[in-house]
C-alpha cells in the first residue's frame, strides 16, 4: 500500500470548496456558541452578573490611595486599627518593600485586626525595671526606637508613635544624647 501524495493533493484541490465550507460552518457555530454565552450570562439591568467569589472579593477589598506622610504602618492602623497589619497590605499588593509612594494605589486586604504578642525578650527587659516612666527621653548608647518604646509603653511597634511625635525624617537614625518625646 503506497501513499500517492499527488492523488491526495489533487483531492484536497477539487474539494476545496467543501472544505472551506465545513471550516466556515465550524467558526460560525464557535462564533454563535461565545454570542449566546455571553448574552446568558447579562443581568436583566444589562450588566454581567459577577460570580459569588467576584462579588464576594470585590466587597473584602478596598482600593487605598497613598497620601503624604504615609506608611504601610499608618494605612494599617487607620484601615484595621491595628499596624501590625502592615504586612498583610505588603503582601496583597506584592511590595518588595516597605516603601511606598504618593499617589500609589494599595490594595486593602479583609482580613482581621492582628493583636501584639509578647515575647521573652520584651518581659526580660521589662522586668529589669528599665522602664521609661517620662515623657521625654534622652538616647543612649546602644538605643533604637524599638528597645525605648519596649521599655516606655511595653510594645515595640509604638515606635512609630515616637516618630510622628518627633517627626523624624530617618527613624532608622537617631544620636546618642537626642531628647525623644514620648506621647503618653
């Protein structure tokens, strides 16, 4: 059994009016088939209905525009009154970084408020009676803002109240001898 390709070609060639018919009918029954779908799924408002997951998604995010002076800390505590949140916003909208910039839209996650924990560490500093009782502090040598707002408010992730407070340009800088003042 020997496979004449001239034969088959010679073929193809005399019915290729057929074929182009059969090809045609095909895309326009494909064509028809994405029409009615498309059709089937409009709500009687002339809208596509959103699916429950769409819809429930939309309703659990919110669209959150960066402003001057803001920090994903910031946007956490005014979005779920709690900062730790920060790397739930990070993680939504995929940031490398902390950094964010004016004008940036930030996606605002639904997730619940995250509480402080303590550690040993914290409990071990505040149990040698190194606490911080005033409203202003002098640095030190070896002094972050972590360790003074541990030992002022028992929470290091209040450093951020130190900031605003002092309005500090780099938080990550601060000089033995600075005089902190601690919002109380």
């Amino acid at each position: 059994m020997n496979f004449d390709l001239k034969k088959f070609l010679k073929n193809i060639k005399l019915n290729e009016e057929s074929i182009s018919m059969v090809l045609g009918a095909i895309v326009i029954v494909i064509v028809g088939i994405l029409i009615v779908n498309y059709f089937k799924d409009k709500g009687e408002n002339g809208t596509i209905t959103e699916t429950s997951s769409e819809t429930s998604q939309a309703e659990e995010t919110k669209i959150h525009t960066v402003t001057k002076g803001e920090t994903l800390w910031s946007i956490a505590e005014d979005s779920y009154g709690s900062g730790y949140n920060w790397v739930d916003i990070k993680s939504a909208n995929s940031l490398k970084t902390e950094t964010i910039e004016i004008g940036q839209k930030l996606t605002i996650p639904s997730v619940s408020p995250k509480q402080p924990t303590s550690t040993k560490k914290v409990a071990t500093i505040m149990s040698e009676g190194q606490t911080i009782s005033g409203s202003t502090y002098t640095v030190v040598k070896g002094d972050t803002l972590w360790n003074i707002a541990v030992r002022a408010y028992g929470d290091g992730y209040k450093w951020t109240s130190i900031v605003k407070a002092n309005k500090l340009i780099h938080p990550n800088i601060i000089h033995i001898g600075d005089v902190l003042v601690l919002p109380r």
